[in-house]
C-alpha cells in the first residue's frame, strides 16, 4: 500500500511527504522516491487540480483542498500493479454547497488525467467542512 497526499489552497500548497510500501515491493531507501508512493502523490494533486479547476467554473475560488491518494498493490502473474485507489477527500470551501460539492468532485474524477490514464478501481470518499 502507498499513499500520497496533497494540499492546494489560496495561502499554502505542496506535496506531503508521507509515504509507505509494503506487500514486499522493492523500494529504494529514499521512501520519497517510491513509485508507489509518486503515482499516490501525482494522483492526489492531478485530482485536486482538477477539483479547483471545476470550482472556478462555477464561480468559487476561495478555499482549500486536501486530497490523499491511497494505492492497493497486488502481485499478479505481469507483477505488481495497482488495483484500487481511494481518494479521500477533504474540502474548506467558503459559500459552496454540499450540492455544489459533490457535484464538482464527481466531475473531476471523471476528468482527472491521473484518474483517467489508470486501469485501476477508482473510489472517493469527499467531505465538505464550512
């Protein structure tokens, strides 16, 4: 399993630095640089973006996102590979709706590049703080 989070707001973004493999997947003494743990991070910040973008469109561009990306890792006869990722997903969004909310996050799942490029189960769990 690998994760990656990250945050994009009006005062603070970047990537966090949290990361874990296991299952017996070789990685490298630098955990940072774990292909598990930058696809959970690329992941992560492809959906945030893609979330913000989807906000803007309707007019909301006050906020902060907080999405991480967790990886299920499994060994099949091609090797390792990812079978599902969970995006959780944490949201301080003046003026939004909890419609508006939803709304948006299904849509950027469906158009998040990250999202889109794997062959992955996909699922979301989002919340709305005000």
């Amino acid at each position: 399993m690998a994760t990656g989070s990250f945050r994009i707001g009006t005062t603070e973004s970047g990537t966090s630095k949290q990361a874990d493999a296991s299952l017996g997947i070789p990685v490298t003494s630098n955990l940072e640089a774990d292909p598990p743990a930058l696809i959970a991070t690329a992941h992560a910040s492809s959906f945030s973006l893609a979330l913000t973008e989807e906000l803007e469109a309707i007019g909301f561009t006050e906020g902060e996102i907080i999405t991480t990306a967790t990886l299920t890792l499994a060994q099949l006869a091609l090797g390792w590979t990812i079978v599902k990722v969970n995006l959780n997903v944490v949201a301080m969004l003046p003026r939004v709706t909890q419609a508006e909310f939803i709304d948006a996050t299904i849509r950027a799942k469906t158009t998040c590049m990250v999202s889109l490029s794997l062959r992955a189960n996909i699922s979301m769990t989002a919340r709305l703080e005000n």
